[in-house]
C-alpha cells in the first residue's frame, strides 16, 4: 500500500523545556575565526546589566564604608568616634550617588541596545 503521510526531511528541534534551538553546524567542525565569533556573542549576551536597586546601592556604600572605616582607625592610631563619623557621612554621600551612578551606566547601555 502507497505510503499516504509525507515524511518530514528535518528532525524536530524541541527539547523538553519547550524551546527550540538551532542545531547549528553538522557537516564540518568550526575554523578559530567562528569559533571566536560564536564565544564573543555569547560573551556579550552574558554581560546584560540589571537595573538599579536602592538595596544594590546601600549594600555598595556599605562595604565601601567599611573599607573607608578600617582605614581610618589604622591611620588614626585608632580613634574610633572621628572615623565612625566620617565613615557614616561616606556612606549618607554613596547611596544616592551610587544609585545614580547605577540608573546612568544602565540608560546608557538601554540605549546603546536601541541603536543596534
């Protein structure tokens, strides 16, 4: 009896997650040149920054802060009130401007994905 469903000529490319992937090359391994290529773009889409958080820019100041405090009780012959001080006003100044920095890095890299 004459086959009456035609076959299909490629291979289903789902995996189990649903999604499908291309297969990419079969007949011949890649040249340096593309192998290059193909790990730059995978690179590049690794490195998509998040958006900025005020919980990302407190946890920022405060190690920045903790760093400033130690060195000034180690410069300071140890005196703790001038440098506990000095290390909260650090930190008052480098959340917002931390934040800001944050927000205006990550417009920037918005706007460069609009322009490509």
């Amino acid at each position: 009896m004459a086959q009456t469903k035609r076959k299909r000529r490629t291979k289903h490319r789902g995996n189990a997650a649903g999604t499908v992937e291309a297969r990419g090359r079969t007949g011949r391994p890649p040249t340096p040149e593309e192998r290059k290529k193909q790990q730059r773009a995978a690179r590049s889409q690794a490195r998509v920054p998040k958006p900025p958080t005020w919980n990302a820019a407190i946890k920022k100041a405060l190690l920045a802060t903790a760093f400033i405090f130690i060195f000034l009780l180690v410069t300071n012959k140890f005196k703790v009130v001038p440098a506990l001080v000095f290390a909260v006003l650090a930190m008052l100044l480098y959340i917002p401007s931390g934040y800001y920095l944050d927000s205006y890095m990550y417009r920037r890299y918005l706007r460069k994905q609009q322009q490509s």
